[in-house]
C-alpha cells in the first residue's frame, strides 16, 4: 500500500532500517526514529526522550499515521545494565506505543512491536520486573533489573511487552477505533545486537548454542516482510497476535505446545 506514513524506532540499523528501506521502496512515508542518522533523533531510556520522539512523529506526519513499529531495544549482552535494557525494550515501546495512538485512530491503522523469541518460549515466566512493569512502575523495575542481570531483564521485558499488547489489543482504544496491535517474536536474526553479544563471552555461549533447526540466523529483510504484512489491509483481522519467526526454535522447544491459561 502507497500514500501512507509509518513512524518506526531503531530504525537506523538491523530489522529496523531494513523495514525502512522496504516501505520507501513502496512509496511510503516513513519517520525513522534512533539515536543518529535518522528523521528523529532521540533516546528512549529516559521518560523525555519518549516525550520528544512523540512530539517530533505528531508535528513531522502533520498529525495522522498509517503505520507504527517499535524496533528498537538492547539486548541482554549489550554491556547495559539491566536498568536500561527494561527501560528501552518495554517503557520505550509501551510509551510510543501509547503516545501515538491518537494519531493512529484516524483511520484504519496497525502498530506492530518486536518482542523476542525468549518471552515466547517462555509465557509463564514470572518475575518481579515483569509485574512492575506491566504496573507502569517504571522505578521498581529499573532497580529490579539490576538485581537480576541484563539477560534475564532482557526476556522479562519482551514478556511484560507482549503481555501488555495482549491486555490492549482489544480495547476500545485499539482495535476499537481501528488499529491493530500485535508483536512479532524474533529468534535469531543477523543483526548488530548479534553482533554485539558475540564481543562477550555469555553472549557467544548463546548464540552458539542457540540450535536454529533451520540451520541459520534470520535476516532482517524476512523479518521485515512479516511486519510489513501486519501492517497492511490483509492483515486486518489478526489482533493481539504473537507472531513467532525463528527457524523452527519453538516448534523444536515446544512440539506439543499449547495455549496457555
């Protein structure tokens, strides 16, 4: 679909600037939003950062959105506390997300946030973080984090994210007025946040031992395709979907998987 305007964070590197650069080449209008080289520059860890990033989306797509995608996150072996990694991978998300859905509702409009792999194989996880995020207290889950340590922050903040897109999805406000929100769970994709956990020693542990059945790291572009799809006019009955793409990893963790109660 043309004529549309798509904001979408991280959007300078990996799945992010792959997913920009397949909008554009479908004439679309996207507002990249990162720490440099991109339409708006901003940081995400800090309440005013998300502040300025919706401020800046409101007044560059002149008050209207088609598209809203979430990208941008640290990962669990990024060098980062666990403070900030929860601060990025869910209040980031969740404040976007929530601050921009006015402009959403004008229409018949998607969002789509990237969680992770690691929050769907494991839904029933159950950390102190998780609840004090998904309470908005964004204070208690930063010391919490720290407690537990960037990679456990790392699952646990792409758990409450998907949760919270479960408890929103279908309300009023969402697909109420029009908009679907879903989450796209990525396994293992070549991207820099790969690259960066492969500079530590757990972080090549897990990559390693990772065990793709597909016998291969993702590419950001496949991912994208998935996104792209989501948001677009045949993709408007899934709502409140975790969209797994990893290879085969679940499927190979959980084979006889099922809903959760």
């Amino acid at each position: 679909m043309t004529d549309r305007t798509v904001a979408i964070t991280g959007a300078a590197s990996g799945m992010g600037a792959s997913l920009v650069a397949r909008l554009r080449a479908q004439s679309a209008r996207v507002i990249g939003i990162d720490l440099a080289a991109t339409d708006v520059v901003t940081d995400l860890t800090t309440g005013k950062g998300r502040q300025r990033c919706v401020d800046a989306v409101a007044e560059q797509s002149g008050g209207r959105l088609d598209g809203l995608v979430t990208c941008a996150g640290l990962s669990g072996h990024c060098g980062r506390p666990g403070s900030d990694v929860v601060s990025v991978d869910y209040f980031g998300s969740v404040e976007v997300l929530s601050g921009l859905r006015p402009l959403l509702a004008q229409g018949r409009s998607a969002a789509v946030a990237i969680s992770s792999i690691g929050a769907a194989v494991h839904p029933q996880l159950e950390l102190d973080v998780v609840t004090a995020c998904l309470d908005g207290d964004e204070e208690k889950a930063r010391a919490l984090a720290d407690i537990a340590g960037p990679p456990l922050s790392y699952v646990a903040a792409k758990l409450a994210l998907i949760r919270w897109i479960r408890l929103n999805a279908t309300t009023r406000e969402w697909i109420g007025s029009g908009v679907t929100l879903n989450a796209v769970a990525p396994g293992l994709v070549d991207t820099p946040m790969v690259t960066e956990a492969l500079r530590t020693a757990d972080g090549r542990d897990v990559v390693d031992n990772f065990g793709v059945p597909a016998g291969r790291a993702g590419a950001p572009g496949e991912v994208a395709a998935l996104v792209d799809f989501l948001l677009g006019a045949e993709a408007r009955y899934i709502v409140g979907a975790v969209m797994i793409i990893d290879g085969g990893k679940d499927a190979a963790a959980r084979p006889k998987w099922r809903p959760s109660t």
